[in-house]
C-alpha cells in the first residue's frame, strides 16, 4: 500500500508541476520500476525461509 501511496503521490506533483511531458514519462518510469523492484525484493525475502 505504501507503494501505492507514493506512486499516486508522484502522479499528482508531476501533474501539479505542469512539467514538460518527456520528464513526467520519465519519473512515472523511474518511480514504477523502483516500486516493482522494491516488491520483488520483499516478496524474495518474505519467502526465503520458506523456500530453504
């Protein structure tokens, strides 16, 4: 859920911003890969003991 919050939170500055369309693209990227990237790796370390 937190990532959720923060993915919205960075959709409404950008558009908030009124920045160029090629830099609001860029942080969407940037701050959807981070958040896939952070889910994976708590998704990993929740199953490790598990997975063992």
């Amino acid at each position: 859920t937190s990532g959720l919050i923060g993915a919205i939170s960075i959709v409404a500055l950008n558009f908030a911003s009124k920045l160029p369309l090629i830099i609001v693209l860029f942080m969407l990227f940037h701050a959807a890969y981070s958040i896939i990237h952070t889910t994976i790796m708590i998704l990993l370390l929740e199953n490790y003991p598990t997975a063992m």
